[in-house]
C-alpha cells in the first residue's frame, strides 16, 4: 500500500464461533443455551426450532405484550360502552329508626324505603350505539395490528436464526481464508 514497515504486524487471536457457541437467546427463555446446528435440509427440524425461538420471541417481545394489553383495555372499553348504551338499573334501600323521646308518648318510628332506577338513553343521538361501534373497529384494528406483529416477529426470528445457519456454514471457509492469509503473510515476510 506503499506504507513502509519494518514492524512486525501481530494478528490479535480471536476465538472464533463454533456449534457449540451460545445464542443470545435460548427457546424456553432461560439463560444462553448452545444452539446445535440443524441441517438445512431438514425442513422438519429447522420448522420446529425456529417454531420455539418463536415462540419465545412471542412470549419475551415486549411490544407483543404492549399490543395484548392494548386489546385487553379497548376490550374492557367497548364493555363500559355496551353498559352506557343500555338499559342500566340502580336500587337504593334504606332503613331509618328513629326514637321520639316525648314526655307523655314516646314512640319508635321505623321507617323503611327502596327506590329502584331504571334509565335508557333514548335522547342521546345515537351516541352510545356509535361508541360501541367505534370500540368493537378499534379492536378489530388492534387484533389486525397484532397479528402483522407477530409476523414480522416471526419473519425476524427465522432471518435471524437462517442468517446464523448461513454463518456457521462459511466459517470452515473463514478459517481457511485465515490460514491461508497467514501463510501467505508468512511467505511476504521471508
């Protein structure tokens, strides 16, 4: 490169990656496990270890989660505007026992009451159907939204993991390329 140098250059030793080197992740969502190398051409095997490291991404993937609780919320929101869109009823009982302390007649007075309430919204223009109608769309989109999630999560998971496959396959051919580099490193130096 037209840099002079009588410097020896010293390669730094780096352990290179093997079958037997841990992923970040593991599929029951415990600690790093060894990840043994399944062979491409096993379409049954390769589905089902990329189907658990799904799986795991499915359960530890917080926006997966953020995106449940989303529907749970909107869910309990379309029941609140089911009840404001109907019939709703409301009882009140009461009891009152009250002593009339007079001099020449005393008495007891008890008095008992129940009041029962029933209301519906008949002037309201329609605004609680249409409520119930807005949170029943609102959770159609968000279950929509959720499941373009949990395909781009597993389209994620399977490039990752075909990625870490294709990378395993060229490291023989890496550490051929590192001997063969070292040799001729060797042969430039002599």
């Amino acid at each position: 490169i037209g840099v002079v140098s009588v410097a020896p250059v010293n390669l730094a030793d780096v352990v290179l990656p093997s079958g037997a080197t841990p992923t970040t992740a593991s599929p029951d969502g415990n600690a790093p496990a060894p990840v043994t190398a399944v062979d491409p051409n096993d379409e049954a095997a390769l589905t089902d270890v990329i189907g658990r490291y799904t799986s795991a991404a499915f359960r530890l993937r917080p926006d997966l989660a953020q995106s449940l609780q989303s529907i749970d919320q909107q869910r309990t929101n379309l029941n609140l505007a089911k009840v404001n869109a109907g019939l709703q009823a409301a009882g009140d009982l009461s009891y009152n026992n009250s002593l009339n302390p007079d001099r020449f007649n005393s008495s007891i007075s008890n008095d008992r009451a129940f009041q029962l309430t029933l209301s519906y919204p008949l002037f309201d223009g329609g605004l609680g159907r249409a409520q119930v109608k807005q949170n029943q769309a609102a959770i159609r989109a968000s279950e929509a939204n959720l499941e373009s999630l949990k395909q781009q999560v597993a389209v994620e998971v399977e490039q990752a993991y075909r990625t870490l496959a294709q990378s395993r396959a060229a490291l023989p051919a890496s550490q051929a390329a590192v001997a063969a580099a070292e040799k001729n490193y060797q042969a430039a130096l002599e």
